[in-house]
C-alpha cells in the first residue's frame, strides 16, 4: 500500500490515542506512517528519517531492531509465542522472574508478577495491598495516598490515583477516591485514623512525566520510606517511565537507596519491543496470600498475556544488552552533554522558561518570555515539535513542555542534533 493509501484508511477506522480525531482526520493533515527503526532513528513511508526523540513514547531503551532483541524474540517465536500463565509457567518468564529479583538487593524483592503494560503493574499493586491488609484482619487500611500531578495509567485504579484534571477529571464518577498530597509536609498533618485507613502511598520516583517532567525534591523518597516504614503503610513505586537506566541508575530509587514494598515495571523492560509489565513485591507480601484454597487467600487477579514468552525473551535480552554493552556506564557523558546542552538552551533561547533533567529525560518549558506562559489552547508545545520533525527529530510535547527522552544508545552527535532540532522548531514557531 502507499502511505497515501494507508492514510486514508487509518482516517477512514483508526482511533488513536490522546488525539482530537476531528484534527487527525482534517483533509490537510498528513499523518506519519512509520515503516521502520533502527538504532535512534525512525523511518517514515516516504522514506524521511527521524531520531526518535521520546523513544517511541517513553518505551525504547538500546534502539530500534536491536539485532540481540531481535534474535531472541526470533527464536522465541519460532518455539512458543504464548501459553497460558494460568496454572502454567514458560522459561523465558521464570528466568526473567529470577533476573529482575537479582537487580534489587538481595530479598527485598523476590516475588515477581506478569501482566502487559504500565496500568496493569500499577492495578496489581493496588489490589495486592488491600487483599493483603484483609488477609491480615485489617480490612479498613485500604486507601492510597497519591501525589499533585500523578499520572499511573488509564485503566479505572490506576486513573484514579492519578492528579492531572485534563486527563483524569472527566473520569472522577469511575474512581475511587485518593488522599491527595503534594509534599511530605501534607504527611504530617493527616490524623491517625487517617493513616490507619491507608494500604499505601504511590509516587512515581524523582520525576512525575505526565506532569510535565516535574521534579520532586531530593531526599523525598528517603523521607516517605521512613514515613510508611513508621506507620505501616506500604510504599508503591511506579518506575514505569523511570526504570532501565532512563535517570542515570537501572531503577530511580537506587539514588536514594529506597527498597519499596511494590514496584511497578513496563515500558522499556522488554527494550520498547512488546508489551510487557512486572510488579514486583517481597516475601512478607506474598506469603500472606498463602493458604489452604477454601481459605480464599488467592489473588484472584490475571490477564490473558501473562508472563508472555515472547516478552519476556525480549526482556532477558534486553538485560543482557545492558551487561554486554554496559549501558549504564556509556550513557554518564551522555547526561552530562544533555546538561549543558539544556542550560545553553535556556540561557540563549528567549521562548525557553524552565528546563528540568533528570538522567536521561529533559523537560523544556515553551513560555512567550520567561515566566509567561503560551494560553495552553494556542498548542504551543505541539507546534514546535510538529516544526522540529521538519528538522529530522519525532517527539510529543506535554503541553507547553517539550518532551526529550531519547533511547539510551543515542550518539552525543544524535543528542545534540535532537537539541538543534527542537531549537530550530521553536524559533520557527515563536520567533527567534
Ligand atoms: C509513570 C507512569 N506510570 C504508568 C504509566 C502507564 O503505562 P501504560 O501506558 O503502559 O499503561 C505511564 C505511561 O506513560 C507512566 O508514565
């Protein structure tokens, strides 16, 4: 099919997601059709190249058709591409189950459960936690605490511990409802009963995403570990974005040494190849779910794609590439480049507010000058990136915050390319 051809019919079926469809199917929009990817780069049906500046949504870790990833998910295919997880396992999610638990200190996370994407991992959490506190005869510890500004997902739980309006507001009828704090400060003046009601507090580690690539400020995981370990409420962590590698360590709360009670793993756990979750959660937790059947301790919880062969063979090699290729090590002048890129950035460009980093992930206010910001309907943000794929780069803003998060493996010549190009996108949109 041409890309002509192709655009068409997605206009005249496809629903796509966080898109104004009415936008999408306009006449002269022409929408992108992504035929390939190799390394950083995305390649369209016309045959224009891109360097993936959100690594594909916040899911690609060592490039596009890593040969390694490939390879395994290849064989993988061509032995089992899915058997059921229900009451049978597979070895590619046992051995991956095994790796995961090695790369937390030892028992502190050993129980590993499966499911197929960020909002899942977060559900499981959630449901765990309060099955557990029923398990152990305190049915009423089973709130959440969730924080200003928190996106987990958009399956209902996970949706309802999220904080921003635009997305989750017009679902509030769907939800259960969440304590809501913005700092650690908001801890300490809840009341007793008030905590004796909590099954746990959830925070995505260091920066909140969907927010806007918002930083939280240092020492507040240490100081909420402390908190939950003082009153018996579990710690959730949602490294959903954060986890492999993307803010300089494997996982983000390895900065403050933090172990929490639940961590959940998705996007770039398979390298940003194929759906895949883990939530992972410790010994005490899961041996409370242990009994005699009639006793109904079962988590009662599954989906069809559990513990997918296929997945987890992508995963397992994409942990390997970390090992073969030491990412982590290779990517530390990487951070330090992206670092002096952004202040550059924001030093000499007027429509440039605030930039934020962490590892890996940068966020860049678009303002009209410092400290003002552009009505959010003008879509700023969006125009820009839309004129910096003019300029070789692919990324999706957050509103008025330009999003760049590019995989791990991205060249210090590729990183300072996406920079120019978001740069050039944005003297054209707002002048130089
Ligand atoms: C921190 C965080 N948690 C959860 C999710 C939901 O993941 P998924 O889109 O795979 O359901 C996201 C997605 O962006 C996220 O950034």
């Amino acid at each position: 099919m041409t890309s002509e051809e192709l655009r068409a019919l997605d206009k005249a079926h496809v629903w796509h997601p966080f898109t104004q469809m009415r936008d999408w199917n306009a006449p002269e929009y022409e929408p992108l059709v992504i035929v390939g990817g190799r390394g950083s780069v995305l390649t369209d049906a016309d045959g224009h190249t891109y360097l993936d500046g959100n690594s594909s949504i916040w899911t690609n870790i060592h490039g596009h058709a890593h040969p390694k990833i490939v390879q395994a998910i290849q064989n993988q295919a061509a032995r089992l591409a899915h058997s059921s997880f229900l009451g049978l396992t597979n070895e590619p999610a046992v051995r991956l189950a095994k790796k995961l638990t090695a790369l937390f200190p030892p028992g502190s996370l050993p129980r590993v459960f499966f499911t197929d994407n960020g909002s899942t991992a977060i559900e499981v959490a959630l449901k765990m936690a309060v099955q557990y506190n029923q398990l152990e005869g305190r049915p009423e510890k089973c709130r959440f605490a969730a924080f200003q500004g928190a996106y987990h997902g958009d399956t209902a739980g996970a949706a309802s511990l999220g904080g921003i309006e635009m997305f989750h507001g017009r679902f509030t009828s769907l939800s259960f409802p969440v304590m809501r704090i913005a700092t650690e400060n908001d801890l300490a003046a809840l009341d007793a009963e008030t905590i004796r009601s909590l099954a746990g507090i959830i925070i995505e580690p260091l920066i909140q995403g969907a927010a806007g690539m918002r930083l939280h400020p240092p020492g507040l995981l240490r100081t909420l570990r402390e908190w939950c370990d003082r009153h018996d409420v579990f710690l959730i962590l949602d490294e959903v974005m954060t986890g492999f590698g993307r803010t300089g360590k494997m996982f983000a709360c390895e900065h403050e040494e933090v172990i929490p009670d639940f961590i959940a793993l998705a996007k770039g756990l398979t390298g940003g190849t194929i759906p895949l979750a883990a939530t992972l959660t410790s010994e005490k937790v899961f041996s409370a779910f242990l009994g005699d059947y009639a006793e109904m301790k079962t988590l009662f919880y599954g989906h069809s794609y559990c513990g997918n062969p296929l997945g987890c063979a992508a995963a397992l090699a994409s942990l390997e590439i970390f090992e073969t290729e030491n990412t982590l090590e290779a990517l530390q002048p990487k951070i330090v480049l992206l670092g002096e890129l952004l202040r550059d950035m924001a030093d000499n460009e007027p429509h440039v507010g605030d930039v934020r980093q962490c590892g890996f992930i940068a966020g860049i206010d678009v303002m009209t000058k410092k400290g003002v910001p552009y009505p959010w309907q003008k879509r700023t943000g969006a125009r820009v990136c839309e004129a910096a794929r003019r300029h070789g780069l692919l990324t999706r803003p957050v509103g008025d915050t330009l999003v760049l998060m590019p995989p791990l493996c991205f060249t210090e010549e590729e990183l300072t390319q996406a920079v120019g190009a978001l740069r050039a996108g944005l003297r054209e949109v707002c002048g130089g």
